[in-house]
C-alpha cells in the first residue's frame, strides 16, 4: 500500500541513467510499477499484487477504470465471437463481472435489468461507470495493490537502456518511484515513448459521450419500473464517423494543444445539441433535458503505440502465433478471432518495460481489435503474469520464456490458440 518500501534519500532521475540527489521529496521502492489504471493497468496490477509482489498503481485521475469509467464508454463487448464460443477469458471476463457488482449489468438488447453475466460474456453489456469504480476500487484493495490516485506519471527513470523507475507529480510534490519492471498501460505509451522506444503515431476521430437527465428517459423508466433508462446516453461521432461528418482521423492527442482542442469541438457539439432541443420545447426545455455528467478525460481512441518485438497487422486474424498470450474476438466482425503475440507488449530501444492495453504493438484493424476492452485486459493480464515471471527470475521482460508464462495462462484456463477453442485443424 503507499507508504511501504521508504527508500534511503531523495532522488532525482536523469535519462543518462544517473541518479542524483535532490531536495527532500518522496521515494519508494516497489517490485512492480504500472503506469495508468484503466482496465490494462488495473487487470496487470491485480496479477502482480495476487502474487505478492509490491506494486504501485500510478493513475492520473482519482478514479480506476479509465475510458470505462471517467470516459463514461460504459460499453463492454463480447467476449465470445459470432459463434457463441468464449474467447477471453481471465482478468476480462473478471472484469466485466466486476461492472455489475454495484449497479445495473444487461445486454444491448435486453430492456430490463436480467443481471445474466453469463448473456453478456455473448453479447456484451450496458454497465454504469459509477457502479463500476465502486467495484474496482474494492478488487484493487482486496487484492493489496499499493494505488496512487492523484499522481502522475513523468519521467522514466533509466539505467542504460533499461527502465528502473519513473518520476511523479503528487500532491506533495515530484518524487521516485523505482521498481524491477514497469508496466506502460498509460494508453498513449507515454512512459515507452519518453524512455526512447521506438513508437508510432495513430489518429483519432472526434466523438463524445455523455450522460443526461431526460423527461422522455424518466417516462420509460416508469413504464418499465426500472431505473436502467435513466442512463441516458447522448453520443455524437462514432467509430467510423467524426462528430458532424466526415471521416479523416486528424485529432493526434499527443499534445496540450490537440488534446485541448479535441475536448473543447466535443463538447461544442453538446452546448449545440442543447441549445437546439432546448428552442425546440419551449419554456420547459431547459427543464426536460439536460446533461448530468461530462466525461472527465479525453475519449481517444489511438493516440501512440509501441513498435514491439512482435507486431500484429490488421490481416492476422485467424493466424498462429507461437507466442501468443491470449484470444480476442473481433468485436466489429466477431467471425475472426485474434491470436495476440506476446512481442506486442515488449517495446523495442528499451528494457524492463512491457506496454499493455491500446498502446501495444498492432497496427491497422488489429489497434482497433486489441484496444478496446476485451483485448486491454487481456494484454493487462499478460503484462502482469510476465512481469511476475521477470521479477522471481532476477531479469527484464524481454527475456521471460514465453513457454513458462503460456504455462502460466493455462494453469488460469486462459486460451492462447485458436484450436484452443475452436479444436484441432
């Protein structure tokens, strides 16, 4: 938990590798670093932690869960592909599980609250962001991780080309944090990036979600004496259409500037989406429909990505992997299924870091396949078990035997191959 593993002095981090005093300031020592905790960050930190490692659980915001959460994306897909055959399973599936703990879980198409996890695994599912926190926060503590909300991830700290630490902004002030391995689930490879991995950039198309209070929404939930309609989603831009029209990706996310701006034009289209309904009923629109929470960080979708040891391309689907680390269906043409190789969460330039989440090595179809839920747990997950098998072993991700840790996924019935679920030929 914070507060364990006081180092000896104040540090300060250096890209040369040096590491010199400074003014007084936090430091603390840990097995495992993980850096953002959106479902990546959380599944990863939930494995180091269940096996005893100390582990920090870095996140900018004050809340866990990332796009699911503070990004009010409160939409999980299928685990299963068009078949009806599960595909991912594990910390994804634990996960989804942990969306319904404290509120409302149903499928797309279900009206009414079934609370069927099990439909949902098939389907996917309509959660609420704030019953999901409240269930996140109580795995994180369960399980021992040491969280840092509020603080943010800066600087990598480096010793050659390898990666013992990062610096953070708290509260209190910048401090150290060092550790055996880093785990980048950031979503931007923020830490791999400034480490000097080799990265690539994406684009993104402009699009919000938000939530509103509606008379219209208050009526079907007393028709159908359920309080589910009130969760009333207004959405402008999809996954193929920008926010207005128009189909270029031209919102980077990799500055101030255009992260500001990208925010900024999404919630224009909402102050122009009220002031319409609003002149359209009258007297009582301001009354009758209004929003009720923001999301509270950019909803990006691909910002950066590593270029890994493995790079998995938007024609792999339904190909063997030898490496691979997990299963995950396609959740925008769910016949294929995606071998997911274990050289996409190693970073090339640089040691004792494993990118996790959106930011792993796949490119084209497969970033849009392996980025949202589904596959971002599963490549937390993995991230996690490998860095366990880092740490016990004495050396950097790199290096982990990918047979010892697909021996690892098995012994938690997690699929790797295809022919794991689909049988043999």
């Amino acid at each position: 938990m914070p507060g364990e593993g006081v180092g000896a002095g104040p540090l300060t981090a250096h890209r040369d590798g040096a590491v010199q005093p400074k003014r007084p300031g936090l430091e603390r020592q840990f097995d495992v670093i993980v850096c953002g905790a959106g479902v990546a960050g959380i599944a990863a930190a939930l494995e180091t932690a269940r096996a005893g490692f100390r582990t920090a659980l870095v996140e900018k915001t004050v809340t866990p869960g990332g796009l699911a959460t503070s990004g009010l994306v409160w939409y999980y897909p299928p685990l299963c592909d068009a078949a009806g055959r599960q595909v991912t399973r594990g910390a994804a599936e634990e996960l989804l599980r942990l969306s319904f703990r404290y509120g409302p879980g149903r499928r797309p198409d279900e009206p009414q609250d079934v609370g069927d996890a099990a439909a949902a695994v098939k389907s996917g599912a309509i959660f609420s962001p704030a019953a999901f926190v409240l269930a996140l926060d109580e795995a994180l503590v369960e399980a021992g991780v040491g969280v840092w909300f509020d603080t943010l991830a800066c600087e990598p700290i480096l010793d050659g080309d390898r990666v013992v630490g990062v610096e953070v902004e708290t509260k209190a002030g910048r401090g150290v944090f060092l550790a055996h391995c880093i785990i980048d689930a950031t979503g931007d490879a923020d830490i791999s990036y400034r480490a000097g991995a080799v990265c690539e950039p994406g684009g993104n198309l402009l699009a919000i979600w938000a939530l509103q209070a509606s008379l219209e929404a208050a009526r079907k939930a007393v028709e159908r004496n359920s309080g589910l309609p009130l969760q009333d989603l207004v959405l402008f831009g999809s996954n193929t259409t920008n926010a207005g029209g128009g189909t270029e990706k031209s919102w980077s996310g990799l500055d101030a500037e255009s992260v500001t701006a990208f925010v900024l034009a999404g919630r224009a289209f909402l102050r122009e989406h009220y002031a319409k309904l609003h002149a359209a009923a009258g007297a009582s629109g301001r009354q009758d429909a209004f929003p009720v929470t923001l999301p509270s960080i950019a909803q990006f979708r691909t910002t950066r990505r590593i270029v890994g040891r493995a790079n998995l391309t938007g024609s792999e689907h339904d190909q063997h992997q030898p490496d691979s680390i997990g299963l995950v269906a396609d959740w925008l043409s769910p016949s294929n299924i995606w071998e997911v190789p274990y050289g996409t969460l190693v970073p090339t330039g640089i040691r004792g870091v494993l990118a996790a989440g959106r930011c792993i090595a796949a490119s084209g179809h497969a970033w849009e396949v392996t980025r949202v839920f589904p596959g971002a747990t599963l490549t937390g997950q993995a991230a996690g078990l490998a860095a366990v098998l880092a740490v016990r072993a004495g050396t950097t991700p790199d290096t982990v035997d990918v047979a010892a840790l697909q021996e690892e996924l098995a012994k938690k019935s997690i699929p790797y191959h295809l022919d794991h679920v689909r049988g043999p030929g």
